[in-house]
C-alpha cells in the first residue's frame, strides 16, 4: 500500500472510534479516535502509552477510515476486523465538572469519548451525555498504565470495583 494508504469502505457512516484487528498475526490492538487524532495509537491489550503511527489510520472518511502501510493495520494477505462507533464528529471543549475536557459525544446512542488531563484527588469531568454512563473505560495516554473499566454490570455504583481490559485478572475493588 505505502504511504497514501489503503480506503477502508462500508462502514455506512463517518466513525469517530476504530478499532482494528489483525486476524492472522498476533499483533496488538490498535485503536483511534477522533478526540486524540488520526495516527494517535493506543492497544488495548497493553498498557503501552499513546504512540503516533504515520502509517496507522490516517483519516476518518465518510463511509470508512483510511489506513497506510502499519503490519499491525495493513499486512498483505493477512485478514483484518474492525468496529466502528459514531459519537458526535469533532471533540470540543466542555466545561462541566471540576476540570475541563474534550468531548466527541452522541446521546441518542449513548456513547461519548472524552479527553482530559488529570488533576489527582477526585476531579469530575463532562462526558456530555446528560446521563450517568452505564460503563466507563479508561486509559491514560501519556504513561504506560492499565485499562480501567468501571459500571453497574462490573460493581454497585459508587463500589469502586473494575476490571482491565489488558488482564486476565478478574474483578478488583
């Protein structure tokens, strides 16, 4: 493929969340949104720090995505999936909570993917879905640290219990 990049068709809309995995190899999971950027890596099988990949998902498109020549993304031959979500198109800013953040949110479906810088203690942040979210991931970016999936199906609300999508560890409170 090289640089330029394969288009990736039939997704029927402009995703703002993909998620792609090689089926063939043992690479990792690779996922991009619109929030952090095109080419802004995260695995989620890793605790690994966001990683820029020129040649990962280089554009979100109308009916698809875009991706260039990663082995991880893009291998000839081998067999790729990916899921795709629409939240709200573009991140922008949102005020409500103690800090702020950036969010790319759709209440009709439920599903917001936000932004923030943290603040230690117990900062609250705008997700901007108007409801209390029924499941809550998070990772941070800039160290290597886990996948911390927080909800009612995991623990009673308020419980603190979690699971992390890097282990095969069960819950933890």
């Amino acid at each position: 493929i090289g640089s330029g990049g394969k288009a990736v068709t039939g997704v029927g809309f402009q995703p703002d969340w993909t998620w792609i995995k090689n089926r063939d190899a043992a690479d990792s999971h690779a996922l991009y949104d619109v929030v952090r950027g095109v080419t802004k890596q995260l695995e989620s099988d890793t605790t690994a720090s966001q990683t820029t990949e020129a040649e990962g998902l280089t554009a979100f498109g109308a009916d698809g995505f875009t991706i260039g020549n990663l082995a991880q993304v893009n291998t000839n031959t081998e067999d790729y999936v990916s899921w795709n979500w629409k939240a709200g198109g573009a991140g922008v800013s949102n005020g409500d909570g103690s800090i702020s953040s950036t969010v790319s949110a759709s209440t009709k479906s439920g599903f917001s993917i936000v932004k923030y810088t943290g603040a230690g203690g117990s900062p609250t942040f705008g997700h901007g879905l108007g409801v209390t979210p029924e499941l809550i991931i998070i990772k941070g970016i800039t160290e290597a640290q886990g996948w911390y999936v927080f909800g009612d199906v995991i623990g009673a609300s308020g419980s603190g219990d979690f699971v992390k999508l890097d282990s095969n560890a069960g819950k933890v409170s």
